[in-house]
C-alpha cells in the first residue's frame, strides 16, 4: 500500500493549533495541494472537537463533495471509512462520522447562489469550511458566520484560488483581522509534493507567457481578472500618480445593469510633447450579483450624478463635453437626462469586427490594446 506523502507547507497547514483563531484562510494558486492538506486538517479537527454539527460547503453541492467527501480517494469519506456513513437528516445530506467522543455530522452544501442561505438558516454549527471562498454569496458567507454564534469550538476555514485584489468577499475577512483572530496562509505548486520537478518546469514555461497567468497561477498573487485585456494590464507601468501634460478635455463612460455591474468611469485627455494620453481618473462601480443588493436605476443615476460632482470637486479640469453610455442601457440612459445629464450614444463596435484566426474579436478591444502597447493609456491612483 502507498503512504500518502505531505510537503512541509502540508504538515504545517495539519498540524496548526487552531485556538485563537476564528478564520484561517489558505490561498494560492491551483494544484498546490491545499485541499488536501485541509480535508485531513478538518478531520483532526472533527476528532477533537465537543460540537456535533459541521459545514463544508462550495459553489454547489455537487462540488462540496467531489473536493472535499471524495477528494480523489483522499477526502473525509475515505479517511473515516469504516467509521462513518453518508446520510440524510431535516438539515440534509452529511458524513456521520462515529468518533470516541460522540458522532459528528458533516454537511455539505451550495453556496453560490443567491438563495443558498436559505439551506443553512436555523441551523446550529460548530464549524464551517469555505471552499471556493471567492466564488461563494456574501450572503451565504455571512449567515455561515451567525451560524457558529454558540459554538463551543468556533472556528473558519477557507480556501481559495487568489482572487482580484478588490474581490468583495475578501471585505468579509476584517472582522477577524481586526480582531486579531485571523490566520493567512500562502501556497504555490512547490506546496504539492504530487508534482515532479518536471512537470512544474513544464508548467512554469506554459504560464511564462502571460505575466497575469504567472503572477496568478504560478506565484500565487491577486492580480486583476484575466482577458484580452487584462492579460496586457501591468500594474507597475499602467498605475501612475501623475498626469504628463496638460489636460485638454474630460468625458465620462458608463454603462448600467441590475444583476450584471453599473460602472462610470471619468477620463482625462492631455497632451504633452506633441503626443496624447488617456487617463482613467476615476471609477464609479456597483454589482447586484456579487454585492447582493440590487438597486434601481433611478438609484444608480443619483449616485453617478455625485460622482461626477465629486470628479470635479477634485480635479480642476475641463467640463466634459461627452458622457457616454452603452447604447443597449436605454433606462440608464433617460434616468440620467432627467436628472440634466446629457449622454452620448457609446460606439460599441457591435458591428464593426475582425476576423483573425477563426475568431471574430471586437475593434474596440483591439484599440484598448493598442492603447496599452503604445504606451499612452494608464490608470490614475
């Protein structure tokens, strides 16, 4: 019979003496062993612990037990086979696990989805693991939390691939940070022991040719989400804290959506040595689905409103003489004129593609690119 070999990132993750804190959170980059490391890291916990009632949850239920009951012939059905059973109770389906003090109920659920707290309310736990930190409802993460209220062993343990560095759930953490209960544990591939020599050479070739899929994949760092545009992004060169020249002319740029994000965004123009630049000064943004709260357009358009009177409150710039907004945002649209914003219909090349290998790739991506390879977009901070 094989022996399961652990890194050191692994034994010390097992091994951790959890009094004291309230959230531990490992995170970093995919296949670099953490999940395992966390099934056998609960297990010990669930052993020791005086509480009955338990979560592992993920986006969805399916998921929750492939990496956490199943975990590839690793997860907690096979370290407690022979002495637990999977069952279905009033709380729903869960790992009884018989142990010397008492049996230990594990459930696992969804929580990626609006409505997912719905399975959790009324219920009393001892401990929840967060799979998928990133990908899961505040909503749900925050009931999670006043479900271990009366805990006798209260305790958190998350895991995640590392997210964009403004993610919204991250907000959740600070309770425990400012508390002082709060443990952050960082993982690369060098963490797995599954991975040979070789095949981590292999993979730091493949990811070396985009430095967001480096930065992310390999070193473990939040970074901004991936895309055609994004993948071009570079922090270092692209954030500024001045602007070169003068500054010639502002717009603003918006687009509305309920569930999907409302965002405007103030630009700058300036001119300097016989060359323009673009700036983006400032951005409005808000998300119905990650924030869980869905707001009206009328609301939105009242907010946005502020903003631009904030935009010129801090810049003493030109008065804009475009406000575009995406032209399918039609309630955006007239929210705003009547509150005396007059807007542009934005150009969103919707008709106006290329084709390059096979794939049709929109204009206005492409200028976005070359703006970014030519060295005159950036992003003030």
């Amino acid at each position: 019979m094989a022996r399961l070999k652990f890194s050191e990132k692994q034994i010390q993750n097992i091994n951790q003496v959890v009094d004291g804190i309230t959230f531990e959170l490992n995170e970093g980059t995919p296949r670099s062993g953490k999940t395992t490391s966390d099934a056998f890291k609960m297990a010990y916990f669930y052993l020791r612990t005086p509480d009955q009632n338990h979560l592992v949850s993920a986006y969805n239920q399916e998921q929750a037990f492939r990496m956490f009951m199943d975990g590839d012939g690793l997860g907690l059905m096979h370290i407690f086979a022979g002495c637990s059973d999977i069952r279905h109770d009033e709380h729903g389906d869960h790992l009884l696990i018989y142990t010397p003090n008492g049996e230990k109920k594990i459930y696992y659920k969804g929580g990626g989805k609006a409505n997912s707290v719905g399975a959790i309310t009324g219920m009393s736990l001892g401990s929840v693991t967060f799979l998928e930190f990133n990908l899961l409802h505040k909503d749900f993460i925050k009931e999670s939390f006043r479900r271990t209220f009366a805990a006798k062993w209260r305790y958190h343990l998350g895991e995640q691939n590392p997210p964009a560095p403004n993610h919204p759930n991250l907000e959740e953490l600070d309770r425990f940070i400012k508390s002082g209960r709060y443990l952050f544990r960082h993982w690369t591939p060098n963490d797995n022991p599954a991975l040979t020599e070789e095949r981590k050479k292999e993979l730091y070739e493949e990811l070396s040719s985009s430095e967001y899929l480096l930065d992310r994949d390999w070193f473990g760092k939040r970074v901004m989400p991936e895309g055609v545009i994004y993948a071009m992004f570079n922090q270092d060169m692209h954030l500024v804290k001045t602007i070169e020249g003068r500054v010639i002319e502002t717009f603003f740029t918006a687009d509305g959506g309920q569930g999907d994000a409302t965002t405007c965004a103030f630009w700058a123009v300036s001119f300097h040595e016989g060359k323009y630049y673009l700036y983006r000064l400032a951005n409005y943004y808000h998300s119905g689905s990650e924030s869980g709260q869905v707001k009206a357009m009328s609301v939105y358009a009242k907010e946005i409103k502020l903003f631009v009177e904030w935009c010129y409150s801090k810049w003493d710039f030109p008065r804009w003489n475009h406000f575009f907004v995406d032209p399918a945002c039609k309630s955006l649209r007239e929210e705003l004129h009547l509150l005396g914003i007059l807007t542009d219909k934005a150009d969103n090349n919707s008709r106006d593609k290329i084709s390059s290998n096979g794939l049709k790739i929109e204009v206005g991506i492409e200028r976005v690119q070359n703006a970014f390879s030519k060295g005159v977009l950036f992003y003030w901070t």
